[in-house]
C-alpha cells in the first residue's frame, strides 16, 4: 500500500469487508481455547485441589505471558506485517492447548499456559491494527465491533462446549479434542487471509507517511468528538491518551478477573451443579452478538471517550448487584448487562486507539492496550482470589466493583478536564 492511500479508499473496495469478515473467523479461532480455561476452572481445582488463589494462579499462568507478548507484537505488527502474527495466535495456540491436556503435574499445567499466553499474545495488536487502515475512522467503532463478535462466539460457545465434553471426555480430552481443528483452522485462516491483504497490499502495515501526507492533527479534545478523531503528538493529548488507556486498562482488567471466579462462586456459594455454573458464562459472552456492534455504533456517534466513561460508571455497579441477585433468572440477567457493558468498552476503546495514533505506532499502542488490560488482569486475578480466600466472595466481588467505579469516576474527570482546556 502507498503512503497516500487512505483508510476511505481501502473501505471502498470489495475485499475490504471480506478481510474484516476472514479477521472476526480468526478471532473466533484465536478464543476457542483460551475461553475454555474460565469454564473448565472447577474440574481443575478439583483435580489438583488447589485454593482459590492457586485457581487464580491458573488464569493468571495465561494472562501474564498473554499480556507481555502483546508489547513486542504490537512493535512486530507495526514494522513486519501481522500475518504470521496471526498465525501464531491461533495454531499456536492450539498447540499449547495439547500440552495443557496432556500435563500430568501442576507445574506442566502452568508451563503450557505460559506457552499458551505467548503465543497467543501476537492476535490482537495485529488484528486490530489491520481493522484501523481498513475503515475510515468515523466508522472504525462499527469495524471493531463486527470483528469482536468473532471472539465473543467463542467465549459464548465455550462453556457449553465445555459442558457438554467435559462429562464424556474430562476437561484434559476438551483441550486435545478442540486443539486439532483448531490448529488446522489457524493455517487455513493464514492463507486465505494472505491472500486478501497480498491482493490489497496489505501484507504489511503502512509505514509512516512522508513529511506533509499523513492525517492532520488533532487537540485532545478530539477524543471525545463523534467519529472525527485524527492523530495528535500534543501533550494534552498524550495525557487524555495515558487516562483513556489506564480507565479501559482498569476496567478490562477488573472483569477479566471477576469472570474465573464465577464459576467457582456459583458452584461454592450458590450450590449451582458445576457443569451448570461453566455453562452459565455463556450469558456474559452472548451480549457480544449485539453489544459489540451497537457499542461501536454509539462510540462513533456519541464519542469513544463519553461512552467509555459512562460503560466504566455502570460497570461497578453491575458487579456488586451479582452478590445480591438471586439465582437462576435474576442472577443471569445481571451476567447479560456485565457482558453488554464488557463488550461495549472493547470496540469503543480499539477504534478511539486507532483513530487517534499515527498508522506507524498504532501496533504498538494497541499492544499497550491489549498489555495493560492482561496483566492487569494476571496481577489482579489472584489478589482477588486471595480477597476471597480471607474475607469471602461477597467482599471480593465488591471491592472489584468499587475499584472499577473509582477508576470511571477520577479518569473520566480527568479527561474532560483536560478536553476543557484546550
């Protein structure tokens, strides 16, 4: 691709939507069986019987590499091209999957989702940034939002695939037996969507455009602007940026360690069947069919940064509502507004990323990105499974809801004060 063509002139063109469709069959690929971790967690603890924090150790084993492989793929993603990136994500991963099922001791187990977790690592920061020269960015919610109903299937399906194998084939034979397709699917997804971007010129991410040719700048307050964001070097906007990245950072990273727990707090607290309690996460993961695309539709009409705050603000307390809803209906319709809010911060935060970045750093902001929301989660995952180990379910379920209302309340104040001074 030359350094003047646009994000508008690739959208005009047919392949356009068939890479951003091949994209979202890889994101579902890249989830198949990193979604099963969450619900196959009972079975495992109970096979090595492990405390809730070593539980939260085996979520964290993935989450730790997971994150700290997406900073060196953003930079790859950036400076190489994102197709064996893609690859990696998905094959990879699906061969860390065998060794996962295969670990007969703890310490195997964790070694093969510390595999697992690099592999993985280089998905995200490529997709997306192939999603973010595609589109224009008035549109680029909209984008994310149809590529992210990819992985909100396979966490959807997960669960139940979960419940339904793990009866007939324990939790080791779910991983073997969903590993094979899904590394042959990997390789298959790498050709064809080779040969989408080869055709396009996409089979690397544009370099910087020269002096002169590159989007126009653009004052923080942009952020908040509907669908016009441009990039900007300003130091207003590096400090709206550094809130934007810390708030959706935080609040990734705070439902990404209440979701193990999940499980655990039906079939412990609540007497839920354990198989019922994996299944039951799909309620989460089924909001991403809607919400997705309805929350990149809104960030690009509203505002990224409106709707992100407004998303962080509700998000607390839909957590702490979980500790009071009664089971089954009650308790499930919270599971839904968690998963609508979930999933409409992740298109909202991508495209405000890719609007607003430089085409030559936005692999590498989106690695921050998808970095800080993982390891966030890694550090949190077991700190909250120590909260609950001392003081309880309730109280851990809670302090993670305030930690989340906390973050919306000081990071949104800090951006549109920021945004009124410029």
């Amino acid at each position: 691709m030359t350094a003047d063509t646009t994000p508008a002139d690739l959208k005009a063109t047919p392949r356009a939507g068939s890479v951003i469709g091949l994209l979202a069959g890889a994101h579902f690929s890249h989830h198949v069986l990193t979604a099963l971790i969450v619900p196959l967690l009972p079975f495992i603890r109970n096979e090595f019987g492990l405390t809730y924090a070593q539980a939260g150790l085996v979520t964290a084993a993935f989450t730790i590499t997971y994150g700290v492989g997406q900073l060196p793929a953003g930079w790859l993603a950036d400076r190489v091209g994102p197709r064996y990136l893609l690859l990696l994500g998905i094959t990879g991963v699906a061969v860390a999957g065998v060794v996962v099922g295969l670990s007969p001791l703890f310490a195997v187990l964790i070694g093969g989702l510390l595999i697992m977790g690099i592999a993985g690592g280089g998905y995200h920061p490529a997709s997306s940034a192939v999603i973010g020269n595609l589109v224009h960015p008035s549109r680029t919610g909209r984008a994310m939002g149809v590529h992210i109903i990819g992985g909100s299937t396979s966490f959807f399906l997960a669960p139940l695939m979960a419940a339904g194998l793990v009866t007939a084939l324990g939790w080791r034979g779910t991983f073997l037996t969903l590993s094979a397709p899904v590394a042959v699917l990997g390789v298959v997804l790498f050709v064809l969507i080779s040969r989408r971007m080869g055709a396009m010129g996409l089979g690397r991410l544009p370099a910087a455009s020269p002096a002169g040719t590159d989007e126009p700048e653009a004052t923080a307050a942009s952020g908040a602007s509907a669908g016009t964001e441009r990039p900007s070097r300003s130091r207003a906007a590096v400090a709206h940026m550094t809130f934007f990245l810390i708030l959706t950072g935080i609040m990734g990273a705070g439902v990404g360690s209440l979701i193990p727990y999940l499980p655990l707090y039906l079939a412990d607290v609540r007497g839920v069947d354990e198989a019922v309690a994996a299944g039951f996460l799909s309620v989460i993961f089924a909001a991403g069919f809607f919400a997705a695309p309805l929350g990149g539709l809104l960030s690009d009409r509203l505002g990224r940064v409106r709707v992100l705050v407004a998303a962080g603000l509700l998000t607390g307390p839909a957590i702490v509502a979980l500790v009071f809803a009664p089971f089954a209906v009650p308790f499930a319709a919270g599971l839904l507004a968690l998963g609508v809010l979930m999933f409409v911060r992740m298109p909202t935060s991508e495209a405000h990323i890719t609007a607003t970045v430089e085409k030559r750093n936005r692999g590498t902001v989106l690695g921050v990105y998808f970095f800080s929301g993982a390891e966030g989660s890694a550090v949190l995952t077991p700190l909250l499974g120590a909260t609950i180990d001392r003081w309880g379910f309730s109280a851990g379920i809670t302090g993670m809801g305030a930690l989340i209302l906390l973050a919306a309340l000081l990071c949104g104040g800090a951006m549109f004060a920021i945004r009124r001074r410029v």
